[in-house]
C-alpha cells in the first residue's frame, strides 16, 4: 500500500486531468462538467474536511495507492469539476471509475459525508455526458442488455453448460490466450458459476403455504443472476421462510431489482426496472418484501431515492422500499420458531463474509452472526479484514479485472487464515469472486449461502464438507 501520497490542490487536479492520456484542451474557455441533471450537492461536497480516514479502508486505494483514486481525492475532483477547475473527462472519469462502491470509507468517515450519494450522483452525470471508447461501450451494452433480464440470459445456459460439461472452458483458460485478447471477457469466464440442470428450471408457485401457523404474508425476490445460477439458494430462502411461519408470494412479472444499472449511473434503465419491480407487488398484499441477495438489498431500499424525481412512483417507491428486509435481517427480527440440528456429526468452524452492501449500505453485520450461532454445533471465526472489498461489486470484477483480481486475492487469504472449514457468504457476486480465488489458489472449502445452512438445519440433513 502506497502512503506517501502529497494532498492534491485544485491546480494538481487541473494538471492530472489536462495530462491525461487522449484529452486536449478545449477551444472554448468553458470547461466541460456537469449537467444541471442531478450533479453531486456542494454542500455535501464541503463536508468533508479531507481528514484521510477513509484511505485505510478504501479498496482502490489501497491497490492503486494514488490519492485520486482515493474517495478523498475523488470528493476534491467532484469539487473542482462543479467549480469549472476542472473537466469531466476521461482523465478524471478514470477515477470515478476506479471506485467499487462498497461503502466502506461512509462507515470509517468521522464527518458523516454522504460519499454514497457524492458517486452515485457522479456516475449518472459520468454516463450521461462522458464517451467511452468502442470497446468499453461493447462490453457495457453487453452486460446491461443481458444480465438484468432473466428472460434474455436464459437461452445462454444450454450452450453454457455444453462448454463446461465438454472440457471446453478448462480448455480456453489453460491456454490463457483469451486473457491474452479479450481481458474483460476473460474475467466473465473466470467467475462463470457451474451450469447444472437446477439452472434451467423455473417453477415457483405464486403462493407457498406457510408451515403451521402463518405469522406473515411476505413476498420473495428471486433476482437475476441469482434466479438462474444460485437456484439453489432462493429455493432454500423460501423453504427457510415458510418453515418459520411464513406464507410466501412470488409474482411472476417481477424483474431486476435495478441494482447492475443504478450502480452504473444508467438512469433509464434503473428506474424502468425499479418501476416495473414496484408493480409486480402492487396488490399482493405482503407485510415484507423479502431479498436474499446484499446489493439488491441496498438498491431496493434506495427505490425512494431513484424515483425521487418520478411523481407518479415517488409515493410508491418510498412505501414499497420501507418494507424491504433483507432474510436474515428480517428473521433475526422475528425470531426463528423452526428447530434447528446440527450440520455435522462433529463440531463445524465456519467464517462468515460481510458483503460491502450488507455491511456498509445496510448496516447488516451482527443479525447474520446471531442466525449462524443457533444452529448447534457452529463456532464462528473472524477474519482479519473483514470489511474489506472482495472485488466483485457487482460487474466489477469485469470490468476492472486487475484491480478485482487483487482483492480477491486478498479477501481469500484472509478467510483461509482463520482455518475455517467452511465460508457462509450473503450475496452471489461475492460467492463467485471467491470461488474464483480459491481454485485460483487450488483450495477446497465449502462456499454456502446462510440460507442453505439454516435450510439444511432446519431439515436435519447433514452436510458433506470438503477438507
């Protein structure tokens, strides 16, 4: 980690921008920034009194060990961008950019700045008024025309699953030539989740009864990515609730919770997504809203913010996002009245991993903890760093795939060292980056979901976990 950074002044701003690689000065004395749309507040801005508490805990800077890539830094480039010192280019977008947006530095910060409203902001005017280059814009369309839509993705799975079940994808990674031409779609390939047959079904009921007296009427989100490659997981979810008194509904016009795209600043699509989720309950009548997954979590609950400008959602968006709970946050609340078994015949020590938007954007940390310690049998360990970016957010990991890479790396390490047998992780893009870095360093230990351990509890089934 770099630390012997100079604290940059709107002059060492203007001069990073103006020397960044393919950017000319305009002709025009006016420089290029913001639109009225929306641009991060000013008063937001000057709260941040540039302490540098949140260097430590900043994922990106810790890899990249530059200031500007810091959220600090990119506060004062937000800053001197709204006050024409400099512009909203590529030699500052780069740095926006850079950021994963975990949160982590609106945990650390002693001011209380609002960095996550500062970058989402940002990103939004980033997409609206920035170019990208012929590759970057290939690689985005693809990601946000297919992974939001379930629909869409679907049809990939067969020809998935060909390729892996004929050695194909071994194949093309041995070789490490796509790495070589293609890096971004290398990293897709690097965290594809293996195809089983569980992946092409799709056959929720609209209605599970609850098991024995019904306490609530809650309503399940299946996600995207998470609906056809962590199947297993949702199904767990449901088994999990109805087992603990709940009757649950699952409306079938439900969509994307709007996540990908809003973490992107792709503002259209965010709020057609989030519009479109808000209608598929209208009418259900569910005390909760129910998501198993830690950053659509985040985005559900910001439904108010992401439609503020919306008259006719605005109201809806605020009611649907107050009765949005994460599963464990919303069954640490109510209390678990299913009997719980041990996993093993033996004592099981077991690692939880803090998702960024469970931890920082939910403030979820101890309710997970406080589930897994029901079970009988469970010891859980802490591991050094635990609120530290794994390097998935979200799409990342794709995106980024070196600075990803590096974390991942990291967070792996870390989980390892505390000797665990097994990883409990909340959220999928979280459990795919760390499966990658584990057969990246050929290590084989058991990744499950909280909700598959408390389903298989719940059942007195016994796990099968590998040493």
């Amino acid at each position: 980690m770099q630390t012997d950074f100079k604290f940059p002044t709107p002059d060492s701003v203007k001069e990073s921008a103006a020397t960044a690689p393919l950017e000319t000065e305009p002709e025009e004395s006016q420089v290029p920034g913001f639109d009225p749309k929306n641009p991060p507040k000013q008063d937001l801005i000057d709260t941040c009194v540039h302490c540098g508490f949140c260097l430590a805990t900043c994922p990106s800077y810790r890899v990249i060990g530059k200031e500007m890539d810091s959220p600090r830094g990119r506060i004062y480039l937000m800053d001197a961008i709204n006050k024409g010192e400099a512009p909203l280019a590529e030699g500052t977008t780069q740095h926006f950019d850079s950021c994963l947006g975990c949160l982590a530095c609106v945990t650390t910060c002693p001011s209380g700045v609002q960095y996550d409203k500062l970058i989402s902001a940002t990103r939004h005017q980033v997409e609206r008024n920035q170019p990208r280059s012929l590759a970057d814009r290939i690689v985005r369309a693809l990601i946000f025309n297919l992974f939001p839509y379930p629909g869409r993705l679907r049809p990939f799975l067969a020809p998935l699953y060909i390729y892996q079940k004929l050695g194909l994808q071994k194949l093309v990674r041995s070789t490490g030539l796509l790495k070589q031409i293609v890096p971004r779609l290398a990293a897709m390939d690097s965290i594809l989740p293996q195809i089983t047959l569980k992946s092409f079904q799709n056959n929720f009921p609209d209605v599970i009864p609850a098991q024995g007296e019904k306490r609530y009427r809650v309503g399940v989100i299946l996600g995207c990515v998470q609906r056809l490659f962590f199947s297993p997981v949702n199904e767990a979810t449901v088994r999990v609730l109805t087992a603990n008194g709940c009757e649950v509904v699952i409306p079938k016009t439900q969509g994307c919770c709007a996540a990908l795209p809003e973490h992107q600043g792709q503002t259209e699509q965010a709020q057609a997504l989030a519009r479109q989720m808000i209608d598929s309950f209208e009418g259900t009548d569910v005390d909760y809203v129910i998501i198993n997954a830690a950053g659509c979590g985040h985005t559900l609950k910001e439904y108010g913010h992401i439609l503020d400008d919306d008259p006719v959602y605005r109201q809806k968006a605020q009611d649907f996002a107050a009765k949005v709970r994460d599963v464990q946050q919303f069954l640490a609340e109510v209390g678990l009245t299913a009997k719980l078994s041990p996993l093993t015949d033996k004592p099981l020590t077991m690692v939880y991993q803090d998702a960024c938007h469970l931890l920082h954007g939910q403030k979820i940390s101890v309710q997970p903890r406080q589930l897994l310690r029901k079970i009988p049998g469970i010891t859980l360990r802490e591991p050094i760093d635990a609120a530290l970016c794994c390097g998935s957010a979200g799409v990342y990991n794709m995106l980024q795939p070196e600075i990803a890479d590096e974390l991942g790396q990291q967070k792996v390490e870390n989980l390892l060292n505390t000797g665990a047998e097994l990883i409990a992780s909340s959220n999928p893009g979280c459990s795919l980056q760390i499966k990658k870095h584990l057969n990246l360093q050929e290590k084989e230990i058991s990744l499950m979901h909280p909700m598959e351990l408390l389903d298989y509890s719940i059942r007195g089934e016994k796990l099968r976990i590998r040493d």
